[in-house]
C-alpha cells in the first residue's frame, strides 16, 4: 500500500476514511498510521471508556512522530456533523474552545485520521466541566529514579488508597512514570482536588522519605526520588489517557494494570504492537473503573491539618 492512497474503515457503522494510511509514524518498528488506527479498533472499548464524555486535547503528529508536534484544543471546522464535543472556558484569555468529546469508537478514528496519536482528556465530564469526577496521582521519576523506586511508592500510594478506602487503578503512563486514577464523587472543584492530591502526596512522602519528593521547584528536588505530581489535577491540565498511544518512536502505550502486575509489567514492552493481544486475552482490566466514585472530605480535612493552600 502507498502513502498516498486512502482506505474506509467500518467504526460502529460510521465510515471513517484514513488518507496516507502507509505514511510511517513510529519509526522504531516501522508502525504506519493504519497500523495506529488497527490498535485503536482493537482497544475500543478501553479507549472509549477512558474518554467517554471529557473535554480531550489531542496531540498531533500529522507527519509521523519524528516529525513536528501540535497540541489542538479545538475540533477544526468540517468534522462531520455526528462528532461530538464539549465546549470549554479558558478564563485566563476569556476564550472558549469546542474540544472533541468522545462517546464512541467513530470518534477516535476521526481523531486518527486527523494525526492524532495521544489523547489527552480532562478529569472532569461534560456534564459539569469545573467539577472533576477523577483525582490522578501521577508518579513522576526524576531523571536518575529507577523503575524499582517507581513501583515501591505505588505501592505506597496503594496502602494510603486503601487505608482511605479508596480504590485506586494503575496504568503505565507510557514513559517512565506510573498513573493511578481514582474515581470521585463531582462535588469538589480543581482547587480542593488538587488540595486534596496534594494532601495525599505529602502523606506518601512522610511514608517513604528516601523515595519521594513533592518539592515544587525541580531544581529542589532529589534527581533519584519519585516526584508526586498533584498538580495534574489542577483545571486543564492533562496526562494520556489509559490506552493511549504515546508520541515515541517505539509506540509505547499508557496501559491499564492489576496491581498484582505493577511488579512484573515493565512499562516499555506495552507497545501498539503488543497491548492488543493483551486486550484480547484480558479484556480492559479497569472495566469497573465507574462503578465507585470516592468522597474527599478526608484528604481535604488532611490539606487543612497541614495547612496546605491551592
């Protein structure tokens, strides 16, 4: 198949058609943006439910991801008339932007076709965009951390969820980082999420002191400590979604884990090429993510006693 030819695909009854669907955008393993479009298909479900219904930024590569990178809030003018978005408010320069809002698989092709590779969505739903229903703890190794140091504070991190009693789900964030997103209840805005993410971070930092930082300023912090990120909860900031392709020569994928696997899954082997045989075999591990959302009145109560501002 050339670059320049075009293909139809079939996405729940829509037809989505993929131009340049020989062009190469991983060129590690020499995956073509068809290819990005059979992983999709393959991890719909997944990609779906990690999506459904948030303001999502896309990150595009439209020549590969060798090539430039653009971030696009805004769905551009000409999508077809079944794509859905969400409108959102950016106070900071009084603009709004209609952002894709994905209910089905059909959309994320569309989102193929427009070079998309990363899909980066909100922590909140349409519903009601300023009141996040997900509080991400987004573990991030600073440049000499190990990935042993890595999964020692996610267990942390699961011992202080579980103490809470909370139920937190893990996923690789396609680097070098570990994700767990924790459904809430949408009562609270971003400034008490984030008071409360930033709550749990110093709780995990007093329990492993040798390992974690919550140091804002990265020239403060230890280059082999694990930097919780509670800021990734604070108002249109994003991380991949779970089954994300990530912008990376070798087409790393942020992927769903049990916790029994965090020890034993290593982040770049979860790739395009082999997460789909994994869907398969195991379906979407983080199918009753929904099911249980969690209050914050405990953790905010914890931002108080530490006195811990937004």
């Amino acid at each position: 198949m050339g670059t320049d030819d075009a293909v139809e695909l079939d996405v729940g009854g829509r037809t989505v058609r993929l131009t340049h669907p020989g062009r190469v955008y991983f060129p590690a393993r020499g995956e073509t943006k068809l290819d990005l479009a059979r992983y999709y298909l393959a991890v719909g479900e997944g990609i779906v439910r990690a999506l459904y219904e948030r303001p999502c930024m896309m990150h595009r590569f439209p020549s590969g991801v060798a090539g430039e990178k653009v971030h696009q809030k805004r769905v551009p003018r000409g999508a077809p008339p079944w794509l859905e978005t969400v409108r959102v408010h950016f106070p900071r320069y009084d603009r709004t932007a209609d952002e894709l809002c994905v209910t089905e698989l059909a959309h994320v092709l569309w989102a193929v076709q427009m070079s998309t590779v990363e899909f980066h969505p909100w922590n909140s739903r349409r519903a009601d965009t300023e009141r996040p229903d997900e509080w991400r703890i987004d573990l991030d190794p600073m440049p000499e951390c190990g990935l042993d140091r890595v999964r020692r504070v996610a267990h942390v991190a699961h011992e202080v969820l579980t103490e809470l009693g909370m139920r937190g789900w893990p996923k690789t964030s396609g680097g070098r980082g570990l994700h767990i997103f924790v459904r809430i209840e949408p009562r609270w805005d971003f400034a008490d999420v984030r008071r409360a993410a930033h709550a749990f971070a110093v709780e995990v930092e007093r329990r492993a002191p040798a390992d974690v930082t919550t140091r804002w300023w990265r020239r403060d912090r230890d280059p082999a400590a694990v930097f919780v990120d509670y800021n990734q909860n604070a108002r249109d900031h994003t991380v991949a979604a779970a089954y994300s392709v990530r912008g990376v020569p070798e087409a790393t994928v942020s992927t769903p884990l049990r916790w029994d696997e965090v020890d034993d899954v290593h982040p770049r082997d979860c790739t395009i090429e082999t997460v789909p045989a994994r869907f398969a075999e195991l379906g979407d591990v983080h199918q009753d993510i929904d099911h249980l959302a969690h209050p914050l009145d405990e953790l905010l109560a914890w931002a108080d006693r530490d006195g811990l501002d937004t």
